[in-house]
C-alpha cells in the first residue's frame, strides 16, 4: 500500500515563499507521475503542478513562473517551491502519485495525501 505525507505548509505574507515537501511510502520501485492538487474553501480541487519519472512538468497558468516543482525519483520525494505568495494561493495543498510500480505489480491508480495547509495572509 503506497503512503502519502505532506509537509511543510503554514502561514506567509504575500509576496512570501514557503516550501511543501511530500514522501511517498510503501513496496515503490518508482512512480511515473507526482504532483500537488489544491482546494481553497468553496471551491473544486484545481492541479497546481505534476511532475513525470522523466522530469517533464506541467503547472497551472495561475503559478506559472512562481512555482517550481521536483522530485527525486530515488527517495519517491517530490517538492513545491512556491514563491512570490499571494492571498489566493490560499488552499489545503495535496500532493498526488499516479502510477505506481511496487514489488507486488504496477497500481494504476493515484494516490493521495492527506494535505497540508497553506495561508497567505494579505
């Protein structure tokens, strides 16, 4: 069974950075595709940035160029250097695995964390 925690959310001014972090666990030999997700109160989970085995990344226009996300394949870590904050990046920050090969086969499905809180404060 493949894990996910999240950490490193917490409160910022705007402008700010903050850093989320999440480790996946279990029987993984490797994951083709890791990404955060966002849900802000109100509204619909919205995919914030997803990154590939092979690197290639995919970011939502509305943090494109103030977000970078990463991962280490070898420690099954990906990361979201999230910088210049604003109010609306207001949201639990979920990080995400789709595609896992294990000991015990290749698991399609994603998989999910339970979140971490981020707050940009005005």
């Amino acid at each position: 069974q493949v894990q996910l925690v999240e950490s490193g959310g917490g409160l910022v001014q705007a402008g700010g950075s903050l850093r989320v972090s999440c480790a996946a666990s279990g029987s993984i030999s490797s994951i083709n595709t890791m990404g955060w997700y966002r849900q802000a109160p109100g509204k619909q989970r919205e995919l914030v940035a997803v990154i590939t085995s092979g690197g290639s990344t995919n970011y939502a226009d509305s943090v494109k160029g103030r977000f970078t996300i990463s991962r280490d394949n070898a420690k099954n870590t990906v990361s979201l250097q999230m910088n210049s904050l604003k109010p609306e990046d207001t949201a639990v920050y979920y990080c995400t695995a789709l595609g896992v090969y294990s000991s015990s086969g290749y698991y399609p499905a994603d998989y999910w964390g339970r979140g971490t809180q981020v707050t940009v404060s005005s």
